[in-house]
C-alpha cells in the first residue's frame, strides 16, 4: 500500500525559527577553527553548521531551523533522516563497512544493480556499475563508450555542468570557478570534446525555434565540424542543472537521440541532478519517451549516501574487459543499503507524485508573483521553468533579458536571513533554482515560498 507524503511522520518540528543572533556563536566559532585547517577552494554559501535535519528543516548547532529548499543539491530527496535509510545503514555498518566488491563482492551490489536496471528507461538487456560521485559516473560513461565504439570525440553542450575532475571540467561549459579562476585554470584539459549549443528557449534569437530545429542547428554543427562517424558519445542534462535549470522545447532530446543511433553514437543522459523522482518522473528523459543507451546516476540515488551509477545497454558495458571499470570504494556495501531504502522509499511515498504536486504547487505561486511585479513596474522575473521538484526563476533587470546577478545574490540573502535556504545557478548567476525535499509538507514550502515572494518583491 502506498504511504502518501502527508502521511510521513517527522522526527523534527517542520517549523522554521531564526534567532536574533544569527549567525550564532557556536556556528562562528566552528568558522574560525575551518579557517585554520579547512582550504579556502572549499566554499560553503550559508554560514551555520547543521546539528540535526529531517524533512524539509535544517537545525543548526545554536538552535535556529532552516527551512530547506536545496536538498544538499538534489541529494536528499528522501530527507536527510529517512527512517528506512538510516534503519538500513545501523543495519548494514553492524555486519561490515567495507570489503570492495572487486574482491569479496556482496548481495546489496547486485541487488540494486538490478533495481536500477528495472526502473532506467528501456525494456532492453541492461548491465550497471557503482561508483562513488556523479564526475566518476560520468567519466566512466564515456569510457565505456569510447572503447566500445572505437571513436574519441564527444560532444557536449553549452551551459552544460558534468563535474570537477579533469575529463568533467572539460565537458562543463561554465569557466569560473569550475574551470578557472583569479589565480588561472586548472587545465589543460581532457582532449577530444567538442561544444555546440543548447536549445534554451528563453534565451534563443529566434523565440520561435522549435526543439527539432534546435537539435538539427547542433547535429549541422557536429557533422560540419567533427563527422558523425567520430563521435563515440553524446552527453547530454535532460534539464541541465548548475547552467540554469534549463528545459529544452520538446522534441530536441528525441531528435538528438534518434540521429544518435542511425549513426552508431552513445547517446549519454546525465541524470545526476534530475534522477530519482526529482522531475515528476523517475528520469527526466521520461518526460519523451527517450531510452538512452547510457544513464549516468547519482544524488538522490542513496538518501544521502556518497554512491553513483552508470546503467546502459548490455553490449555496449559488456564490451568492456574484466578489470577495465570499478574502483576501491564504488558500491560501498553501506550505500548500496541506503540505496536500496531509499528507492523503497521513493516507491512507497511516490515521490514522483510528490514532486508533480510541488510543481503544482509552486508554479501557481511564482507566477501569481511574477504577473503582479510586471504590473507594478517590476518586471525583474523573466522566466519560470522546470519539472516537478526541480524549478527554477531567472531574475533579469526589469524589462529587459539582462542578467541580474546583483538581485539574486540579494534575494537569496535576504531568504536565509529569514530562515530559508535557497540556491542559486545558471551561466550568468542569476538563477534561483528550488530543490525542496520530495517529503516536505505543503505548509513549509508555502511558507518558504512567501519568504521567497517577499524578498523579491523587497529587492525588485
């Protein structure tokens, strides 16, 4: 029997409460003893340390309760203390933390190897692989389609964030501060990849490009610059993430995708941050109807729980020699338990419901806000998009499609000073982007969302 979302029982008060002293003493204090040891490349964007979490709240060390609309980003959908995940990892660390798979392998690997390949797109022959990080998933993708296509170059798109390590970097789009920064780049950079342009509908010359004429600007591209023929893979964000939240008109990913197979090229969806219910669906590719031949997972996939997946067509993964994928810790026994919770948890919630609803929910709202600024003179939200729990605003300078970096930094500022955490991403940074937990209740994200709508409206 499926367990509905209002039916979730909360370990903690689902309330937000921000002292006076914010940030308090206890979280400065653990700010000076990081100075000392902690480099400064690591960044943190909200200066509390967090004591406790559960469902939608955040609890920092001096007492205040957050109201959370980032899940970690996209990670713990499930909550950050889900009952069924956290009974599964005690249960899990009591009997061994870790023996590598590659050497003494273990039942909850295969198990949820084949429960990714049961909910993936495609009734096709699949075979999957466990690492530990979303850049590892995706790196091992295009290993795996490189050897068992022959061919070097892949083909990546604008906007596009696919992760910090060398080959990632290479594919990610946006320089600062994920490719360079004041002090220089971390390059050079993984040979072989080549850029052509995402359709990105508020920000196309021609508004009225379709998705299918999108895709044919960008495979004109490929064809004229690279060849079809070498191209071993196409990586591709269903709704690209850190670049903006940015959801192609419909019929680009299946045009993409069917060239992509008449010509012999692993088409890759990168799913890290849209995976696990976050979209409304299970993958965003759902949305059309698009069976990748290669999935790269991560983030929610394990409540929490450092693992990744890359699950694909059998030949394509079994083309590769024994010894040729892995690594020490991918498939850590204790994750792969949380794993298997929290898709249980998923399945049982039907957080994929539970995200329609919060689209719903929150759109209705954002765009009552938006229409009542551009009444008033105010126009500075120019685009609401997205699907299910993973909705973004991008905030321009009133009247026009400028950027408006300044304002975003400032609403986010003032949101946090109220108690909720908001994130922001997008090529120009000037995007807000809402990843509420899949279990939060109705009343919290309205009364995140009134917070939100007041300090637009403040800052406008």
């Amino acid at each position: 029997m499926t367990t509905t979302a209002s039916e979730i029982t909360y370990r903690l008060e689902q309330k937000r409460r921000v002292q006076a002293d914010f940030p308090g003493p206890k979280s400065i204090a653990l700010t000076e003893r990081r100075k000392a040891v902690v480099a400064a490349g690591v960044a943190s964007s909200v200066p509390v340390y967090v004591a406790d979490a559960d469902g939608g709240i955040i609890h920092d060390v001096d007492g205040n309760s957050f109201i959370d609309l980032g899940s970690g980003i996209a990670v713990t959908s499930v909550g950050a203390s889900d009952p069924a995940v956290v009974g599964a990892v005690k249960e899990a660390v009591e009997h061994f933390t870790h023996t590598c798979f590659m050497i003494t392998p273990y039942e909850s690997y295969v198990a949820l190897a084949e429960q990714l390949n049961r909910l993936t797109p495609g009734d096709h022959e699949k075979r999957t692989v466990l690492f530990n990080s979303g850049a590892e998933a995706v790196e091992n993708a295009i290993k795996v389609a490189r050897l068992a296509t022959g061919r070097d170059a892949v083909v990546a798109f604008d906007h596009a964030y696919h992760g910090r390590t060398n080959l990632t970097m290479a594919l990610t789009a946006k320089a600062m501060p994920y490719k360079a920064g004041p002090a220089g780049s971390f390059g050079p950079f993984a040979p072989e990849v080549y850029r052509v342009p995402m359709n990105y509908p508020y920000r196309e010359e021609n508004p009225a490009i379709t998705g299918e004429e999108a895709a044919k600007r960008a495979i004109t591209m490929i064809e004229k610059q690279i060849g079809g023929e070498s191209v071993a893979a196409i990586i591709i964000e269903p709704i690209q993430g850190e670049g903006g939240f940015i959801v192609p008109a419909e019929g680009f990913l299946p045009a993409l995708a069917g060239w992509a197979k008449e010509k012999g090229i692993v088409f890759i969806a990168d799913e890290v941050q849209s995976g696990f219910c976050r979209t409304g669906e299970w993958f965003a590719v759902n949305h059309e109807g698009v069976v990748p031949d290669i999935i790269a997972m991560a983030k929610g996939i394990a409540g929490g729980m450092p693992l990744s997946a890359i699950t694909g067509r059998a030949d394509l993964l079994d083309a590769v020699h024994p010894g040729g994928l892995g690594g020490t810790y991918g498939g850590n026994p204790v994750a792969c338990a949380a794993a298997l919770a929290a898709i249980g948890s998923m399945e049982e919630y039907d957080l994929a419901g539970r995200a329609r609803h919060i689209e719903e929910l929150a759109t209705g709202r954002l765009r009552e806000l938006q229409a009542k600024l551009a009444g008033a003179g105010s126009a500075v939200i120019g685009d609401i998009r997205g699907r299910g729990a993973m909705l973004a605003i991008e905030l321009v300078h009133a009247g026009t499609k400028e950027p408006n970096p300044e304002l975003t930094r400032n609403v986010v500022a003032a949101c946090l000073n109220e108690g909720v955490i908001i994130l922001t991403c997008g090529t120009y940074g000037n995007v807000i982007r809402l990843l509420p937990p899949l279990v939060i209740t109705d009343e919290l994200l309205i009364d995140g969302l009134d917070v939100l709508a007041r300090a637009i409206k403040a800052h406008a």
